[in-house]
C-alpha cells in the first residue's frame, strides 16, 4: 500500500516573498529508524511500506499534493538582530488537516541545502535528530505545547561536524512555523503590504477571535505565557531562546541545546553557546517578555494610528509578567498538593525551591517524592526538609486530595540528558533498543513504572552531561 498523506496548503498559496520553493535534496542510502504511528492516525496519514516510507521521510520522494518550501524568516540571536535567517536545513512539505480538525505542518529537518543555508550543508546528524525525536514526545506527553516528530530516518551518508557522523532526517509536525522573527524580516525590510498579509494569515490560523495586529500579540502572549510556566514546572531548559525559535502558536520549538535539569539550581544553563546564561532556566520567563517586545515593535509598523498601537502594545506586553507569575503559581501550587494557590503560598513554594538549589535536590524526583514518605532523603541536609515540611504539611490539610494533585502535576520520569547521550552512543553504534525503550517509557510519564528505575536515577559524577550542542 502506499503512503497517503492528505495534504491542504495555505502556505504555499502566499506571495513568493515568504518563501523559496525548494524540493528535499535527495539521500544515498535512506533507512526508517522510528515512525510515530499514533501521530500518524492523528494526521490521518495512511502509512506504506517501509521502504517507501524511508524515501519520503528522507527527501528521496516527493509525495502527492505536496509543495514543498523553505521559509523566510529573521530573527534576534542572543540579543542581536540577524535580518535573514530562514530555513537553512529545513523544507516544508505541506500542511494536512487532522482528524481533530485541526491544521498542522509537516516539515522535514536535515533536508538539504535551500537559499537560506548560509554556507551550510542543510544536514542533520543522527544525534539531534534522535534528540528531538525523544525530547518532543516526552514534552507532549507531559501535556506541554510542542512540536512532535513523525519520522527518523537514516540517510546512509556522512555529516561532518567534529568528525564524520551519521546523518539523518528528522519528520517534524507543528502547529505552524510561524514565528517571532517571520514577522521581523518584513518589519525590518519596511515591507507593510507582506505584513499585513502575515498577520491576516496567522490569525485566520491560529487565532480566529483576535481582532488585528494587537488581538494577535495578546493572544502569542497569553499563549507563551502559559508555555513558558510549564516548562519551569517540569525543569526543562530550552537553551536558545532567539526570537526566530519563539513561536506564535506558543509550542516548543526547536529542540537543540535543551535539557531537563537534574539537581535544582535556578541558574543552570546547558548550552555549549550560552556562555553567558542568557537563556538559564530562571532568565526563561524574561526572555520570553523580551521575545514578545520583538513581535510588538513589528506588529506596529502596519498600524496607521502608530501612537495608539504603542500605547496598546506597550501595555499587553507590560501584562505577560504577571500572566506567566499566574501560570507559575498555579503550575507549582499543584505540583505541592495545591488545587487553586493563592499569592500567599508562593513564599512557601519559594522556600522550597531554594532549600533544593542549596541542597543539590532532584528536581524531578523531589517533587515526586512529595506525595509519599521519601521527599527528606532527597536534600543532603535532610532536617532542611524537615523545616519546609512542618508549615506544608498544615497547609495541606485545608486541601482534598492533595496527593492525587500532585501525582497528576509531578512526572515520574523525564528525558534525562544523559540517558538521551547514552541513547544516541548506542544508535550511532547501530542499536536503538535504548531508544524504543526510552520512548516508551516517557510516552506516560505520570504513570509508577516500577521497570524504569534506571531511567529515573540522576546521573552519577561520571555520567553528567554539562552541556548540550546546537546540532547544525
């Protein structure tokens, strides 16, 4: 049977500026290593056989009622403005319509060179490929807004980064691949009439009830805003927060140098290109009111009553702070037992953090212990536990149920970075059992999994990964 894949482009169909019609280049030796079955059904793809679906997902096929593309885009990068980015290894296939209704893109990652390459091969690796893969999916099963991966595949071709690896294509599905910096390049370029044509298309997609360019950046913050207290509540690190990784539907968005943290430290940064902390886990909620400064200063340029749209916009930016204190709050309120928090109990949860960054706490695995009896043996100071526990405790008791709150807040397992390392070393080498298995196992991550133990343990002193790679 052959692959239907039951494309409906919109994209495609905007003026030529957006884009650069661009075909996948093609791969010697194309292998499927994963194939998302569930994601699949969702898309109301109808999978083939295996051998044809390794050439589609690689680039070697181009299927039906597809149109593929690379997107322009521009974008800030650790602070300073790049005025042409673009998909440099990325082309778009198309857009399908789900059985849920609901429009999402289809791109391959590692694709080849497009206009936008910079100089670059277009390719991917197998390590962040495998990376995202896992990462992504974790992310969505843990009810976080993400990209997904639909496909890996081997291209049997080397890339050559530090050395020669092996390469690979990733199937991403998102939302869109709209983002802060495709508003940027044609604010930049003054170019109003594109703009405009930009915003229309962006609300008619994701936002139908938003009324015009500040309905629009109301609801990228509200939405962002919730993204960004999810990703505090489960310890994850994106890593590169430039503006063209910020998208406007508010999924995570490219998974390069991310990681979920394992000892609580507020200032904990992953990235190998981070030397500054720019984008550590506790600057993430700034970084993301910055971002969205960026979209507002380009959503302006097409209003004519330009004063009134900065007071307008200055404002909704102004509010997303508080927005995502909110979402915090009640993303932490629930992870110690809380159904509804109030201000008040932020000092509590506060407090605990603070014990656990000076105590080399879990952070995954403390806030699980919180719903049983092991929470104490998690500090080395375990009587600073203690101190904590005693006022918690009678906070608890206004509330029902709170272990059941916090056993539906507080994940088992994550994707541990050096589990991820461990993974992609035996992949490399040819053996992607670690691979299935992790992908199980994070496919409910809520769930006791007595069998993952191991994938629960911190890394010991030998295993820490102290920092992750861009990948390109």
């Amino acid at each position: 049977m052959s692959i239907m894949i039951p494309f409906d482009n919109t994209y495609a169909r905007l003026p030529t500026a957006f884009f650069a019609a661009q075909s996948p280049d093609p791969v010697r030796a194309p292998r499927l290593v994963a194939f998302n079955e569930d994601l699949a059904r969702l898309l109301a793809i109808a999978p083939g056989e295996t051998g044809e679906m390794a050439q589609i997902f690689a680039g070697n096929q181009v299927p039906e009622g597809a149109a593929p593309l690379a997107q322009l885009y521009a974008g800030h990068q650790f602070g300073q403005y790049n005025p042409q980015l673009g998909d440099g290894r990325a082309v778009l296939l198309g857009e399908t319509i789900g059985i849920d209704g609901q429009r999402r893109d289809i791109q391959l990652k590692g694709a080849g060179r497009t206009p936008y390459s910079r100089g670059g091969d277009g390719r991917a690796w197998l390590g962040p490929v495998l990376r995202e893969y896992v990462v992504s999916e974790a992310m969505h099963a843990l009810g976080i807004p993400t990209t997904r991966a639909l496909a890996a595949v081997e291209t049997g071709e080397p890339v050559y980064r530090e050395g020669a690896m092996p390469g690979a294509v990733l199937t991403r599905v998102a939302a869109s691949h709209l983002r802060v910096g495709t508003f940027q390049i044609f604010a930049a370029r003054g170019d109003r009439a594109n703009l405009k044509r930009l915003t229309e298309y962006a609300i008619a997609r994701h936002y139908p009830e938003a009324e015009g360019p500040m309905g629009l950046l109301a609801a990228v913050r509200d939405a962002q805003a919730r993204t960004i207290a999810r990703w505090m509540g489960v310890g994850f690190i994106h890593g590169v927060m430039n503006t063209d990784n910020s998208s406007i539907s508010g999924e995570t968005i490219d998974y390069g140098p991310c990681a979920f943290m394992d000892a609580y430290h507020p200032d904990t940064v992953f990235s190998s290109i981070d030397r500054m902390g720019r984008y550590a886990y506790s600057n993430q909620p700034d970084i993301a009111v910055w971002n969205l400064a960026q979209l507002a200063t380009s959503l302006i340029q097409q209003v004519e009553d330009r004063e009134a749209a900065v007071e307008e916009a200055t404002e909704i930016v102004h509010a997303m702070p508080g927005l995502i204190r909110a979402h915090w709050l009640a993303t932490f309120g629930a992870k110690i037992g809380l159904r509804e928090a109030q201000e008040a109990d932020a000092g509590l949860i506060s407090e605990l953090l603070q014990i656990m960054a000076d105590n080399q706490a879990d952070f995954t695995n403390t806030f699980r212990a919180l719903s049983g009896d092991a929470a104490r043996d998690q500090f080395t100071d375990p009587t600073a536990f203690d101190g904590w526990a005693s006022p918690w405790r009678s906070r608890l008791q206004a509330e029902a149920d709170p272990v059941a709150v916090m056993n539906a807040a507080n994940p088992v397992l994550i994707a541990r970075n050096h589990r991820i390392e461990q993974m992609i070393q035996a992949a490399v080498a040819g053996d992607y059992g670690m691979f299935d298995r992790i992908n199980r196992a994070l496919s409910h991550p809520y769930d006791d999994q007595p069998d993952s133990a191991d994938l629960m343990r911190p890394p010991k002193p030998d295993e820490v990964v102290p920092a992750t790679f861009c990948g390109t």
